[in-house]
C-alpha cells in the first residue's frame, strides 16, 4: 500500500459517505414502493382531480 499515493483517510471517508447515501436511497425507494402498493392502479383520475380543484376557486 505504501507504493498508491491515496489519502487513505478521505478514500474511506468517501466510501462510507457513498454507503450511506446509497443505503438512503434504497431505504426511500422501499417507502415509495409501500405507497404506491396502497394505491390501487388505475382509480385515480387525475383529470377529473384538476376539474375539481378549479372547480372550487
């Protein structure tokens, strides 16, 4: 090892911050995935959503 000139401090530093951010990633896709299953496909209506609101203004 003494033969890389790495700053072998940062590199891992680097490597858990990058661990970490793909593990938080992960972790929302999971949540949005959970959402998206408690929504049944096709009832929403989004047109009819947006009628609504101008509908009300």
């Amino acid at each position: 090892m003494g033969r890389v000139q790495e700053d072998w401090a940062n590199y891992l530093r680097r490597m858990i911050e990058r661990r970490i951010r793909e593990h938080e990633m992960i972790e929302a896709s999971r949540k949005i995935d959970e959402i998206r299953m408690k929504t049944k496909e096709g009832l929403y209506d989004a047109a009819k959503s947006i009628r609504e609101d101008r509908d009300r203004t």
